[in-house]
C-alpha cells in the first residue's frame, strides 16, 4: 500500500541541505541502514527516497554505520501518499518500531520528532556506555552544572536564563555521562514551549550563547521545580540524597541498577548538591551564579 | 519481654546496594524504589545478616552502651523501624506496641548520638518509570503551565 515519497516530497526536507558530506555519503538515497549510537545497534528502513537520509542526519548525536547483525531496536518509516487514493492531497508518515505502530503523522517534522524522541529514550535506556539523565546542562568555568527534571519541571527555562548569565549551552533534555562521571554535550536546539502551545526549537548561538566542548566534571547539581512566586531558598543536599533525586531522572536505572549507581557516585562525589523551588528563571540563574562562586571560594580555603 | 526483644535477629532483604562516605543506597528491582539510608541506619542496615540480635547491634553501634542498654536498643528499634518503613527487611518484626520508643530528643540527650551518630532515616524514591511520551508532539500542549 505506502509508496515512495514523490520528488515534491523530498523537497520538504530542509533539513538535508548543509549536512557533512560525510553523513550525506553514508545515507544518501539508502532506503535501509544499521547505525551505533554508543553501544545500542540500531536498523532503519524507509520506503521513501530521503526519509533515512532526513531522519538521521538531524540526531543530535555522532552515530556510526554498522552492520545488521544484533540489531537491538529496529525502526521503519511508511509513507503513505494519500493522493494515490484521491482521499486529499496530504500523505501520512507511519512510524514503526519493532513492527509496533508508534506514531502516525502528516508533519514531517512531528514524525523526526517521535523518531528522536523514541530512539534516544531507548538508547538512554539500554546503553551501557553512557548514563542518560532527564537534565539540562550548562558549562561554567570549565564544569558543569547539572538541573535534573522531568518534562515541565522547567528545566529548559533556567537553562537558557543561566545562558543569559554567561554560560555555555550543554543540554536542555539529557544529561549524558560516561564512566568517569563526566558530562558530555548534547547539542541539540533548546526545546522552547509557546504560550500557545507547542514547541520551538531554538538554537543557543540565537540566544547569544555559545555550545558545546569537551566533557566536563559536574561543579553543581540543582534539584529545583518551578512553582510561580516561589523564593530560592536552597538546602544543601547529601551525596545519597542527591544521587537519590537523580537516580528519579536516570533512564537506565531499571536496566542496568549497578552501573547507574556506580557512575552517579563518580558523578556527585565532588559536587554540591542544592534542592530549593524556584520562581523566577533569571533570579533563579543570578542565586545559582553567586552559589558557584562560594563553592569555588570555599574549594580554594 | 525486653530481653525477648532483644534477641530479635532481623535479616535483610538482598538488594542492589552503592556504599557512599556516610551513607548507603539501595535499590530494590522488584519495587523500582531507591533509598537513602543515613549513617545510622546504614550501620544497622549492614548488620541485618541473620547473625547479629538487636542487643548485638546495640553494642557494635554505641560502644560503652552497657550502662544504658535501652536507649542504645531504642536506636537501633527506631533504625529497624525506618527499614520495615521501607520495606528492606525479611522477617517480620515485633508489633510497635511492644517495642521501646524514644523520642529523637531523648535519643540524642542519653546516647548524644548527635556528634558521631544521627537520628536514623531512611528517604525512598521511585526511580525513572517508563517514557513520559513516544514525542514531544503527542505532549499536551495547552493545559499544562509554562514555566518562567
């Protein structure tokens, strides 16, 4: 039944353009390709020209080509071009993963948006390379400063307002740590929520900040939710209470318990730990700012 | 009835377990729970083997306790307590009714437990749960309140 995308489709796709030559290589015109993220091996298969191409060239992180052996969660993408039923003239995009329908959608950009948002939740889930925390990350002065929360925690809020105040954008989604306990960017746009309903995805050199760099050790964790007119009054938290909160965040903490232990230890060891509400985002920021300042002071005597 | 109490032997239940400086976590795969537990009751924690009676405990955690065995007991009572709370024991324990309570105040005042040893507590979470979403898009987008 689905059939390609037809050549007006593929112009739909943006995105493509300014692309590595690299990633346009690997993927161009393919219609099925295996790739690792970390250690999760991923299989793909799209009946349209370009979908695979659109699809993983937007990830916000380095993938590699593999093989399709032990493939550990496979993806297809139909694509259903309505027109050829003279039912209208928008077709639907249906996203599959282990032959399980998971999204249906005539937006393309609704349909990279499942397929992002399911892949990465799989791999955080599954990855015994890199631990994946629902967190924003800021880079300060050469460490990190980690805010974990769930969706409308308001995480992506302090992080741009902690930007404003001179950091470096690292996350507004996961925190991604490797063994060591170091933070690693995730530089995908922030997510910002309309008044009106949906999102828009910003990038952080349009809020005047820069992104990105090398993994960082973590200086700061806040354990902080927004309540409209709260003030920052924040206490200071023990290593296992902090690791507590982070492992509510901590995507493969059903899966693999040790290593999400182990690797939150190594995480939290040299880092304050303050939980306290929050009201305003850019009050919030100048507190958090002033907190850096006495850890780094206190650190020196 | 004392004495009988004091030979309760409690046993803990196996789980996955992180030692940190003063405390220690837990994680229980069959509740998805985490817990904290303070070095007080990570002490008494590390002793739920099967081979240690609550008068044991008493001794190992407050050295020179002899002269005030109830109070040293009541701690331990109060840690074990929190462990039941959380559901990290095997054995059933004896029924608050007959166990010895001391208020925290009287705790710290008979063993001044506040300088080396804290109030036993024991703070649960439930780890991540399953997805929140399959996309942002499939979110609701209207009702919830945007944080500033």
């Amino acid at each position: 039944m689905p059939v390609g995308l037809t050549a007006s489709q593929d112009k739909v796709c943006p995105r493509l353009s300014g692309k590595s030559s690299l990633a346009r290589m690997e993927i161009s015109g393919r219609r099925s390709i295996g790739f690792m993220i970390f250690d999760i091996s991923i299989q793909l298969e799209a009946n349209g020209h370009g979908l695979i191409e659109f699809l993983i060239s937007g990830l916000p992180l380095r993938w590699k080509p593999a093989s399709a052996a032990n493939v550990h969660r496979s993806y297809s993408v139909l694509y259903s071009d309505q027109r050829e039923f003279k039912t209208g003239n928008i077709g639907r995009f249906m996203l599959l993963a282990q032959h399980q329908l998971l999204f249906s959608t005539t937006s393309l950009e609704e349909l990279y948006n499942a397929f992002e948002s399911d892949l990465l939740y799989f791999v955080g889930q599954r990855s015994r390379e890199m631990l994946f925390l629902h967190a924003g990350v800021v880079a300060w002065e050469g460490r990190a400063i980690v805010i974990p929360g769930r969706s409308y925690s308001g995480k992506t809020t302090l992080v741009r307002a902690l930007l404003h105040a001179g950091g470096i954008y690292y996350s507004d989604e996961y925190a991604i740590v490797d063994r060591q306990g170091n933070v690693h960017p995730f530089p995908r746009k922030l997510s910002i929520r309309l008044d009106a309903g949906g999102l828009s995805r910003i990038p952080a050199a349009k809020l005047g900040a820069s992104a990105g760099g090398p993994p960082l050790a973590v200086r700061l964790v806040i354990i902080t939710r927004y309540r409209a007119g709260a003030q920052w009054r924040p206490k200071d938290l023990s290593p296992g209470l902090g690791m507590l909160r982070l492992l509510r965040n901590t995507l493969s903490a059903r899966h693999c318990p040790d290593l999400a232990l182990a690797i939150l230890e190594r995480m939290v060891c040299e880092a304050t730990i303050l939980e306290s509400e929050r009201g305003d985002a850019d009050e919030s920021a100048r507190h958090i700012v002033t907190a850096l300042y006495s850890i780094r002071m206190r650190n020196r005597s | 009835m004392k004495g009988n109490l004091a030979e309760f032997t409690p046993v803990r239940k196996p789980l996955t377990s992180k030692e940190l400086l003063d405390e220690i976590i837990l994680y229980d795969d069959r509740t998805y729970k985490a817990h904290c537990l303070n070095n007080t009751a990570a002490a008494v924690w590390r002793l739920c083997d099967g081979n240690h009676s609550v008068a044991d405990m008493a001794k190992a955690l407050v050295p020179g306790s002899e002269s005030d065995p109830g109070a040293a007991e009541s701690l331990v009572w109060a840690a074990l307590k929190q462990l039941r709370k959380s559901g990290l024991l095997v054995n059933a324990m004896p029924s608050d009714s007959r166990l010895p309570s001391l208020s925290r105040r009287e705790l710290v005042l008979r063993l001044g437990i506040a300088t080396v040893l804290a109030v036993p507590t024991a703070r649960s979470a439930l780890v991540a749960a399953a997805p929140q979403s399959v996309s942002p898009a499939k979110q609701p987008s209207s009702r919830r309140r945007i944080p500033r």
